[in-house]
C-alpha cells in the first residue's frame, strides 16, 4: 500500500531531511510508549495518550506549515512534562525529547533553537515539580542528572542548527545554480528579445524562491526618466516605479540612498544592494533587499545571471541583424530576392483573393550608369526603391535594375492603376550625383487566384515573361500575363 502523497519523503534535499528528522521525534516517542504505559493508571494513561498526542499534533503541524513558531515549543513543553510524569522515570523523556530539538533545530535561527531548549528543559523541570502529584508507587527522581544534561542539550541543539544552516546554504546554492542553469540551457533554443527577458524573469524569481528572504527588483529608466520596475520574491504591495531619490549614482554604480520606500513594499526592514545592468542605454539596475544582510552568494548567483542575459541579448541583436542583411538588399534596404520570393510564397499560401506581382525593369539604366558612372547608378537604384516603397504593396529587388512588387486582395482596375503609377513615376526626371537622370519602367503584371496551383518562383517567371513583352513593345509599358479576377 502506498503513502498519502503528504506523507512521502520529499525528493528536495532539505524538505526530505525535515520529513526523516519529523518522523525520527514521531518513532522515537512511540517507542517510549510501553514505558509509561507498563504499569498504567488511569492518570498515567491520560497523561500519556494526552502528552503524545500533544507532542506528535505539535511536531507535524510545524512540519506541514514549515515553520516552528515559539508557541508550538510552548505546546511541546506542556506535552513533554504530561508525558513525563506519565513515566517511571524521567530519563525516559529525554529519549524522543533529544529528536524532536533536533527536528525543531530545522527551522528557525540558532537564537530561536536556544530558547526552544529552554521550552524543553522547563517542560522537564516541571515534571520533576510536579512529580510527587501524580498517584503511584515511584521513587521520588535525583533532579541533579536531568538537570545536568541543559547544557548539552543546548550545545547538541546549536551544534544541529549550524550543520542544518549549512545544509541549507548548499541547497539554496543548488537551487540558484539550477536557475541559472536552465536559462542558460534554454538561450541556446531561443534568439528573440522577448523571450530571454522572460525566461530572465523566470530565472529571478527561482532564485528569489531559493534563498530565504530574498528580494529582487529589476529597474529600468525609461526615455523620461522614469524609473520603473519588475520584483520577484516576497513583497507586501506591488511596486510599479520608483521614486528619483531611492537610488543616487555612487562611485561608478549605483547606492540605495533612501530604503524606506523598499522597506514598505518588502514589509520588513531589510538590507539593499544594487547591481548595475550593462548594455542599457538608459540605465538599468538589479536590486537586491534581504533581512539584515543580503547574501552575497545571491549577489554573484544575480551577477551571473545578468551577465549571461547581457551576452544573451547581445547575441540576438547579432543574430537578428544577420537575418535583416541575409533578407535584405543591401544597396537599396528593399527585400531581396530570396526573402521577397518566401513573401510571395507565403501570399500564394494564405490566398483568399488574388494575388498580383508587378515585375518592373528599369528602361535606360545601362546608359545613365555608363554616363554618369556606378556611384550615380547606385544612388539611381536608391531612388528608384524610395519611390516604388511609396506606392503600396510589398517591393523588393530582384536583382540589378529590375524590382517587383507584390499586391494582395485588389482588382483589376487597383492593379491597372497601380502599375499605370510605377511607369509614370519612373518616367519623372530623378536627380542623381548632381545632374539629371531620366529613366523609364516595363512592367510586367502576372496574377494567381486563390484556386491556382502555382507557386512563387512561376509567378515571377509570369511576370518577368509579361514584362519582357512590355519591353517588346517599346518599353515604358505595361503587359500582362493574363487576368485579373474580379473583387465579390
């Protein structure tokens, strides 16, 4: 039979030593029960079934609410005495009372250990008080040796709470670790800005999560000045921006002048450091708050983490304006072949009306870049797109002087217009490298409707066809290769 999922030994490090030390005390004080229990009374019976049921009820509330208040060391003190003078002797307590200080030990600080031993060693001393009202053939116990075993038990208890704290910090660093890991992990799938700032965010708020008390606020000034920004870990109220005065420029970084405004939003008085985010052309800082210190292995586990979204980010602009040059004509910004064809792909795909491309190659160009030279062909070429990007659709650059340009969802009398307009508007006077260049447009015009079987590279080769056609005409036309169907 399997155990409530409750009940189960965690996998986390941490958690699963809190569950073996929890169920440690619950074993140790079963066992102890045969004791009291060998010569019952109906007092001693009562004593005993109310102190353990005291002493378990306390020791597994402070394990499912994972913490270990001083009032439940108070109820641990008014179970372990009923328990105690249930018993024929007193030592028989200290063998479950030693395990569950060590399980208390878990939570909490070493100040808060201490005065839980108190709590344990009044419950035993009250015993011994009390001893003599509970009915029974006993022998009256020498205090002396329970007594003298207060002090070892707070050195056993403190030396418990140091190796706990070290556990813990190990587990917390494996944790912060892992955050930074998988972020690191996952840039190697994702490029997109968007998508690092959020699995960044993510990542903080892991490590605000793995290191008790922790508070990050991520803060960015915004073109006016602003200074807004994104928390993780426990915060009482949301924190949209910050005031100009909580952060004050210090010696190359930045210093938290004015905490209290952080304070309030924390909830509690902490300490606060302030880490600065390169690459942000504004300003960008990482601010880190805890209760009396801020631990500085938060502080490289932050640093680590900014870095490799520096590098991240950096890595992206790089690879985004690989992609922009590999797509784009470099002479004249349009889109180039390749990326206009995936275009026109993609028109011919999502079709729900007709598709046009104009096919446009520039009449004369040979002779104005043989008169006036290959810089002025070049700013020629410039112009030329400017203009073709004013009049609509989707315009790229085929290759030397010839351009095309996609439109999508028109008619026959929008199509006619627009290629009416490119050859009128290359035929206007273009000045270029202080003189005068004066060109022309062919145009051929290819359409494909939406239950047309062809794809991109035919609809080119249609318009070039066309615009060939218009050349043989005598150049300035415009020649079509087919129809155009109607607009419902």
């Amino acid at each position: 039979m399997r155990l409530p999922q409750a009940l189960r030994r965690p996998a986390d490090a941490v958690e699963g030593m809190r569950w073996l030390y929890a169920l440690t005390a619950v074993i140790s004080l079963l066992l102890c029960l045969p004791a009291p229990l060998s010569a019952a009374t109906p007092v001693t019976v009562t004593l005993t079934v109310s102190g353990s049921a005291t002493l378990i009820g306390s020791w597994l509330l402070g394990y499912f609410r994972r913490e270990s208040p001083l009032l439940l060391g108070v109820v641990d003190a008014i179970g372990l005495t009923a328990f105690t003078l249930a018993c024929p002797t007193p030592a028989v307590a200290f063998s479950f009372a030693f395990s569950g200080l060590w399980f208390r030990a878990l939570y909490g600080s070493v100040g808060r250990a201490v005065v839980l031993c108190v709590f344990y060693a009044a419950g035993l001393t009250a015993a011994l008080l009390l001893w003599d009202v509970v009915p029974g053939d006993r022998p009256t116990p020498d205090p002396m040796p329970i007594v003298g075993t207060f002090p070892c038990m707070v050195l056993v208890v403190i030396v418990g709470r140091v190796l706990a704290t070290h556990l813990f910090l190990r587990a917390e660093a494996a944790d912060r670790d892992a955050a930074i890991m998988r972020f690191g992990t996952a840039m190697l799938e994702f490029a997109e800005r968007d998508e690092i700032l959020r699995l960044a965010g993510n990542a903080c708020n892991e490590i605000a999560a793995a290191t008790r008390g922790l508070r990050l606020i991520a803060v960015f000034r915004d073109p006016g000045g602003r200074l807004t920004t994104r928390t993780a870990g426990p915060f009482r109220r949301g924190l949209a921006e910050l005031p100009a005065g909580v952060l004050t420029p210090a010696g190359g970084g930045m210093s938290v002048t004015d905490p209290a405004h952080l304070d309030a939003a924390a909830g509690q008085r902490c300490a606060w450091q302030a880490i600065v985010l390169p690459d942000h052309p504004d300003g960008a800082w990482m601010v880190l708050g805890a209760p009396k210190r801020v631990p500085t292995e938060a502080v490289m586990a932050v640093t680590s983490l900014s870095t490799q979204v520096t590098l991240a980010l950096r890595n992206s602009d790089v690879r985004q304006a690989l992609t922009r040059q590999a797509r784009t004509d470099a002479l004249t910004g349009l889109a180039n072949r390749a990326a206009f064809t995936e275009t026109v792909q993609q028109a011919l795909h999502a079709a729900t009306g007709p598709v046009a491309l104009l096919f446009v190659d520039l009449d004369g160009f040979k002779a104005v870049n043989d008169r006036l030279g290959h810089q002025a062909g070049d700013d020629l070429l410039r112009r030329v797109a400017d203009r073709l990007g004013t009049l609509g659709g989707v315009c790229g650059r085929i290759g030397g002087d010839e351009f095309a340009i996609l439109l999508t969802g028109v008619g026959e009398d929008a199509v006619d217009r627009i290629a009416g307009v490119v050859v009128a508007a290359l035929s206007e006077p273009i000045p270029v490298a202080g003189s005068v260049a004066q060109v022309g447009a062919s145009v051929g015009v290819a359409v494909a409707g939406p239950g047309d079987t062809i794809d991109a590279d035919q609809l080119l080769h249609r318009g070039d066809v066309a615009m060939y056609e218009a050349k043989a005409a005598g150049k300035n036309q415009v020649r079509r290769y087919g129809t155009v169907p109607a607009i419902a």
